[in-house]
C-alpha cells in the first residue's frame, strides 16, 4: 500500500516537472478519466498551468461529463495534457471554444489573475465555469464577476478540492449534519505547503500574479469555515502575511494568518510554506472542527502520529468515544453534484453565494493584512 502510493506521488510529481508544476492532486489512478456512455454534458478546459486541473477533468468525468476539446497556449503543458486525455481535440484559440454552443462548461486552470476575467468571457459566452483556486485575485475582479454572475445567471464554481476532494472531509460534513459533535463552534484550518522551488514557474513568486498567500493557498481553508460553521455571515478579525525567509524572492510570501467571527461561529486559518523536506507528503493539511458535544481532527495528507498510511485520516472524540475512521472508501460526490447543478440549474454541489463569500473574506483578509516581514 505505501509503495504504490510512493508510486503514485513519483508519477504526479514528474508530470508536474513537465509543466513547471507540483501537482497536489489526491486522486486515486483508478479515477482516471472513465468515459461514460451516455455524457451527461460537454465540456473543455481553457489555460492549464496548475496541475489541479487533472483532479478537476477528473471529477466533472465522474460525474457524468465529456472532456470535448482543450485550449493552452505553453506546448510542453500541452503535450502532458494531450498525453493523458488523448481523445480531446486541441482547440486553435480561445474563441473556438468559447463559440461552440455544444460545449456547456469550461474548466480552467490558468494563471491566478487569469482566471477571473476568463470567468467572465466564459459566463458572457453562455457557458458555465469551475475554476481553480483561487477563482478571483482582487476584489476589482470579484465585482465584475458577481456582476456578470448576476446578468447571465451562469454558474461560477470554485474548485475547493480540500473539501470537494479529500475523503475525510467529506466524511467530517457528513457527521457534522447528523449532529456527531454538536452545534459547531470554531474551526482551525492548518494549510502547509512544500515550496519544491526548481518546479515551480516564475509567476509562482509573483504575489501581483498568484494574488498572495492568504487569496491563494487559504481559500482552501476559508471555504471550510463557512461550509462547517454554517455561517452566511463573516467578518476578518485579524490577519497578517509576511516574507519570512525568502528574501531571493521579494514578491513572496511565505506565511499567512486569519481569525474569523461569523454568525455560525468562530474560525482561525494558517497557511505556509515551510513543509520540511522530510515529510512524506507535500504538506500536513489539518482541520479540527470544535462542537458543543465534541470534535473532529482530520489529517488530509498524511498522520505522522501513527502507522497509518496515505491521507484521509479522521479523529471523532464525543461524550460517549474516541474513534479513528479511515476514510480512504468513502464517495466524492462534488462531481455529479456539480454536473446536475449545470443540467437542473440547482446548487447542490455549492451555492453561488458561499462560493462568492469564501472568496471574498480571503480578498479581505489578504488586502487588510499586516505584513510581518523582517525589516532589513
């Protein structure tokens, strides 16, 4: 078990070089593009400069969707896509697909303050949208697309994938709902990353390009917040940024905090860049979510405290137990959720507006945050 998954993080991470990218994907290979009959709905994908956008390709196809065409404009990122989707026709341009009226969403997965205005050309075209995160870069953009959202009535997804993708915290909102813990009370989302510096292409070091630590990796942990507290409602209390020790590249940061007050309750988020080298995982993603009758600890990506192998680790303490699931088995359903949404024009996958929200208080939190760098 552990070395097919050593394997598989050997197979992601060359793939990634190709592209310049580490790919932080958690699928199994036996996700891999299964084509279904009968497609529910076409789609494409326009811009692929983050590895995620395999994991997405992935889940529309689980839920019922046909990769039709695909657009980029990097050859060696093309190349690793056709390779892996071989049956997908390379657009000529933008345009092409967007003016293809049997095409019903496009996915992306451009650079970060790419993807906003492509959401808007997209929605304006008549088609629905999932996206990367972060979906938005600058509350300017976010404007618009609430905006163009409003006038097309088009759907605008954000792909959390921490959430949507990762199977314990599936589970988590699964007992959360069946009131295992209790009423929520606060939420701590822990984000660290492994820099993997000679993968990574230059508009990663750009803040004005990847829109700063908290907009980026932190929309992850906002979405959570909102999704387990249940709040609809939410202020930054406080937050902070900063190049801590990076200084070869000014534009960065590598650390990044929040606390949150909303109307479902409390949150704090932390995320960085400082994953040693040692650990057998890209980053050890936590949540723990605090209940009026008890908790829940999930260990996304790897449980250094344990034998336990891979991710999907989940702790539920309650009045009555303390017990481990492993959630390795348990269903992704964001796929089909999402794919019915886009044919019944509902919002089971996610709503509009809690999509919108999570991103919008990651905006915040990013544009007012005190920066923390050492001073020279």
């Amino acid at each position: 078990m552990k070395e097919k998954s050593l394997d598989r993080r050997k197979f992601l991470n060359k793939a990634a070089a190709a592209s310049g990218l580490m790919i932080l994907s958690n699928l199994p290979k036996k996700t891999l593009a299964t084509p279904y009959a009968e497609p529910k709905i076409r789609f494409s994908v326009i811009n692929i400069n983050h590895g995620h956008i395999y994991g997405m390709v992935e889940a529309v196809t689980r839920g019922g969707g046909q990769l039709v065409s695909f657009y980029a404009k990097e050859p060696d990122l093309v190349a690793a896509f056709q390779k892996r989707y071989p049956n997908a026709k390379k657009a000529g341009s933008e345009k092409e697909i967007l003016d293809d009226a049997s095409i019903q969403v496009v996915l992306s997965s451009g650079i970060p303050d790419e993807r906003g205005p492509l959401g808007v050309r997209v929605m304006r075209a008549g088609k629905d949208y999932l996206v990367d995160k972060p979906g938005i870069t600058t509350l300017e953009q976010l404007t618009e697309v609430r905006k163009v959202q409003k006038e097309t009535k088009r759907i605008y997804s954000i792909m959390y994938s921490e959430r949507f993708e990762n199977r314990a915290t599936v589970k988590a909102g699964e007992l959360v709902k069946a009131g295992a813990i209790g009423k929520v009370i606060q939420t701590i989302g822990l984000g660290p990353h492994r820099m993997s510096t000679p993968t990574r292409p230059e508009w990663f070091f750009d803040k004005k390009r990847y829109g700063g630590i908290i907009t980026d990796i932190a929309s992850h942990q906002f979405d959570q917040y909102l999704f387990f507290t249940g709040s609809t409602k939410a202020e930054v209390v406080a937050s902070q940024v900063g190049n801590t020790n990076h200084p070869q590249y000014p534009k960065f940061e590598d650390f990044g905090d929040v606390m949150l007050r909303g109307n479902g309750g409390t949150g704090y988020i932390r995320v960085d860049w400082f994953t040693p080298d040692g650990l057998a995982s890209w980053g050890d993603g936590r949540l723990t979510i605090l209940g009026t009758e008890g908790y829940i600890e999930i260990r996304k990506n790897i449980d250094i405290a344990s034998a336990h192998s891979g991710g999907n680790h989940l702790y539920l303490v309650t009045q009555k137990e303390t017990k481990y699931i492993d959630c390795n088995k348990e269903p992704l359903p964001f796929g089909e959720q999402f794919v019915n949404d886009v044919l019944n024009r509902t919002e089971t996958a996610m709503s509009q507006e809690h999509c919108l929200l999570a991103t919008e208080l990651a905006l915040k939190a990013q544009k007012f945050a005190k920066d923390i760098t050492p001073k020279k």
